[in-house]
C-alpha cells in the first residue's frame, strides 16, 4: 500500500505521484484513468528496484494540512 497525491495539472489532466518512490508520477484525463496509470507505475518503479537489487523504500508519511 502506498501514498498518493493527485491532483490537477495544468493541462486539464490529473497528477498522480507517489510521494516516497522518487520519480514515481503519472497522469490521466480522469482521476479515475490517473489513479489506475499511478498504481501501474507504483508496480513497475518497484519491480525496477528489486531487477537491480536496489532497495525498495518502505512507505512512511504524516499527513498535515497547513492552513493559508
């Protein structure tokens, strides 16, 4: 299980990056189709570790809003 942030790009497309795999982001016309490409690329990004024997990070977050 890991964290997600998305969010709207400025294209009109969704964001979806996950914030402790590095690098990890992906997109969708629909929160739907970003939350589905995210997941895809949170498998592949974690394959590629393990392929190189790097180490996968473990997921870790505090979620906080700040007020403005």
């Amino acid at each position: 299980m890991r964290q997600v942030i998305i969010y709207p790009g400025e294209d009109g497309y969704w964001v979806a990056e996950c914030p402790t795999l590095p690098g990890c982001i992906s997109q969708g016309k629909t929160k739907e189709e970003a939350i589905q490409n995210i997941r895809e690329a949170i498998e592949g990004h974690i394959a590629a570790l393990e392929d190189d024997n790097l180490p996968v990070p473990e997921e870790q977050f505090e979620l906080l809003t700040v007020a403005v």
